[in-house]
C-alpha cells in the first residue's frame, strides 16, 4: 500500500507571495493532518480534516487555510508568505479518528518551503 | 514555558550502549503519550503508544511514564547505528491535540 505523498517536496518563494501544498492520504485514511515543523518550535498542529470538514485547528493565523476533497487529498495554503514561515510542512493521515485516543498517524516526507 | 520540554542534544553514544531519552511536561491534563522517530528527509513514524503511568516494552524499546512526576522516558536497549535518528516524544491534551516535544537528535557510533 503506498504511504503518504506530498508534493511539491521543496518549495522556495520570497515574502508576500502564496504558496498550497498537497497531501494524498494512504487509500482508506479519511483523516488528514497538516504540521508545521521547525528547529526552533519543533513540530506544531496546523489543523485536521475528516470527511471535508475541518475537525480541529491549531494556534496559527488565517494565513494558514485548508481544505479536503471527496476522495480525501487535502491542500493547504498560506498567503502573504513570511520569512518566519520556512520551514517543513508535514501531512498525516489516519483512518478515522485521528489524534482523538491516539489513532496512529502516518506521516509523509514534508515538503520543504524557504521563504526569501 | 513550553508544555513539553525535551532536550534537543545532540546525544552521542557508542554502539550496544543503552540509550535514555526522556521528556517532561506541565499539564496534567495529558493522558497518552507517544514517542516517534524521524530519520532525516522523512516524516515522523510512531514507535511507541502508552496510556497509563508504569512500562509499556516492544522489543529493543521501552516506554516508560510517570504521571506524578510528570516526565516520560524512552529506553532503546542495544542501540544499533540504525537507530539514529531524532526522536520526538508528544502528547494528547484535552482538546484532542497532539502536543510535541522539539525532539532529541540521537546519535549511535559504530
């Protein structure tokens, strides 16, 4: 079964501009989660989305968005880019349940954006 | 203050040593506890899942919490150089959300 894709894996931008990002989920996963990850913050929940609707949001401003389609790919997107927003983007993806009693997650290899 | 606190090392040992990683935590509000490894240009993989104080053991690997003193550990007996990697411990409050440790970079000399 193939694991969690992302694409692009490496991204660079200069402020300002905006950037979305894919994740396709393991076949059966209707959960998709999306973490920001940097050497300072360490890993940090963006927000989680089950069956199109978002379940559950992270501290981060609406700069940061998502959404999930029908057959449970999800994107996210950040506009009017920061130098504080590079870092590694990673996605997860579950059956079901999510983080909710800790239902294994499945994470893909991020992708990684510089902003300039 | 963060939530979870863990030292992000370097941690170096010699091979077949046994290795301690450890975090600690403020709220006591969290209930499951978890510890992943991530291998550079890859995502986090879960390694261990625990729910209540005392040892969870899975082969080489053991897990250990301890709610009172609010500090978890992970032991990785006979380390082998496949076992570097950073190794982030995280936690479920009660909002449902995953909270993560920094993660600690382990480091296995052959």
């Amino acid at each position: 079964k193939a694991g969690v894709t992302q694409t692009p894996r490496y991204l660079i931008k200069t402020r300002g501009q905006q950037v979305t990002l894919s994740c396709s989920p393991i076949s059966g996963h209707r959960s998709v989660s999306w973490y920001q990850q940097t050497p300072g913050q360490g890993l940090q929940f963006l927000f989680e989305y089950f069956s199109e609707t978002q379940r559950n949001k992270g501290n981060f401003p609406g700069r940061f968005s998502g959404r999930q389609f029908s057959n449970s790919r999800s994107e996210m997107n950040v506009s009017t880019l920061e130098l504080g927003d590079s870092a590694l983007y990673l996605c997860a993806s579950s059956l079901g349940a999510g983080t909710i009693g800790g239902e294994t997650q499945y994470f893909g290899p991020g992708t990684r954006l510089l902003v300039l | 203050q963060k939530e979870v606190e863990q030292d992000p090392g370097p941690l170096s040992v010699p091979e077949g040593a046994i290795v301690s990683l450890n975090c600690t935590y403020s709220n006591s509000a969290f209930q499951y506890f978890m510890w992943y490894r991530q291998y550079s240009r890859k995502g986090p993989e879960l390694l261990m899942y625990t729910y209540s104080s005392g040892n969870k053991e899975d082969g080489r690997f053991t897990a250990q919490v301890d709610k009172s003193s609010k500090y978890i550990s992970l032991f990785i007996r006979d380390s082998q150089p496949s076992d570097s990697a950073t190794y982030l411990c995280a936690m479920i409050d009660s909002n449902y959300q995953l909270i993560w440790g920094a993660g600690t970079k382990l480091i296995i000399k052959p």
